[in-house]
C-alpha cells in the first residue's frame, strides 16, 4: 500500500524546512507553491521541535482594552457596564473568528489576542477598533511581532507579548499602535500614521505607527443595542 504514496526525499525537506519563512512563502502573502507547499504546522513529524518544554514560536500579539471602564461603571452602573463588556467580547470572537486569530486570553474588559501572521491580526484589531468608532465608547490597542515562548500549551512569554501590553497602555482612546514586525502583510484598507517614538518600560525606546481603518471602509450594521 506504501508504493501508491510518493513520497519526498528526507534531505531536501530537511533543508527546506530550515529554510522556511512564513511571511514571504505562505499564501498569499507570497509566492505558494504547489510542489512544495511549506506551511507552518505541515512539517514532517521528526522535524517538530521537542515538545517537552517551552516551543519558540513566531506570532504576532496584540492586547486590546476599553478605555474609561472603570470610569464608565461609576458613571452609569454596573449593568451597563456588563452590556458594553458582553458587546465588547462578543465583537472580539466574531471578528477574530472570521479571521483566523485565536483569542488567547480575556482580561477583564480587555483580551490578548494571537495570530500566525500579522496581517490578519492588524486586520481584526483595526475592524474592531473602527467598529467601536460609531459607539459611546473607544477601544486601544497594541501589536507587535516577533518570536515568543509557548509554556503549558497556552501561555506566551517574550518581549513580543510584553511590548504589545506596553503598546496597548501608550495608545491613545480609539488608537491602535503597531510595531515594524506588525507592518509586514499590512491590509490595503489599513492606513499606516507618521511614525513616532514611544519609550516603553523594560524595552526602551521603540518606533511605532498608528493604524486605522481607510475612511471609505463600510462595516456591517450594527444590531439595535449597540451603544
């Protein structure tokens, strides 16, 4: 039964999976082919890195919270701030969802969100911060990229994850903040600001752009209880 499979030579893979860079081959943000079709998770099973410890993993992070929530319960009560928390989260998993990115983590009236690539991740916070635009109440974020321990199977730990918090405090109400490594696979829709320098504690002085969505983006109706 073996013989009806073909299957490729161990050298070659072993040379092209050392080589393997998934922002510049893995569709579409570069040059698929079909022959050889390298995707991050298809690698031949002796190829995988150990699994008993922490996994070095590339991944872009981003951390995004409402601004004023506590400011906002004092203001108008606890259930209203329930009802901005369950529309919050429920546009979080909606839009992150139909992207690709895996919500990794709620923190309160924040989440950490985590994508393969960075252009899918800058595309689901800068919807969702685009989204909030119409509402009462803003949204801030942060993203950056870069490589990440995986510990216990569900928790990262490295500066990439570190700085994305730190760029999430620094952003503005209903601004976004994203790293250089964040700005590889930028969506065409997402407009890129000036440049500026932030100093973020632990990590120094680090150059970041504002994102937000192209004025002409049309985002779907929002139901009848939005804020």
């Amino acid at each position: 039964m073996t013989e009806q499979w073909d299957m490729p030579a161990a050298g070659p893979a072993t040379t092209r999976a050392s080589q393997f860079d998934p922002f510049t081959r893995w569709a579409p943000y570069g040059d698929f082919d079909d022959e050889d079709p390298l995707i991050p998770g298809t690698e031949r099973p002796e190829f995988l890195p150990p699994t008993d410890g922490p996994i070095e993993l590339e991944r872009t992070f981003s951390f995004v919270d409402i601004c004023g929530f506590t400011a906002l319960t004092e203001q108008y009560g606890p259930r209203r701030s329930v009802q901005t928390l369950t529309i919050f989260r429920s546009l979080v998993k909606e839009i992150a969802g139909r992207r690709g990115i895996r919500v990794a983590k709620w923190l309160g009236d924040g989440a950490l969100l985590v994508g393969v690539l960075p252009g899918p991740t800058v595309a689901t916070v800068a919807e969702l911060t685009g989204r909030f635009e119409t509402r009462s109440i803003d949204l801030r974020a942060g993203v950056a990229s870069g490589v990440a321990l995986l510990f216990d199977g569900d928790d990262y730990i490295g500066r990439p994850v570190n700085l994305a918090a730190r760029l999430c405090d620094e952003a503005r109400p209903g601004e976004l903040l994203a790293d250089s490594g964040s700005l590889r696979g930028q969506p065409e829709w997402v407009q890129a600001g000036l440049a500026r320098f932030v100093e973020v504690r632990g990590v120094g002085e680090v150059e970041v752009r504002p994102l937000r969505p192209a004025l002409d983006v049309e985002f779907p109706p929002e139901p009848d209880d939005a804020l």
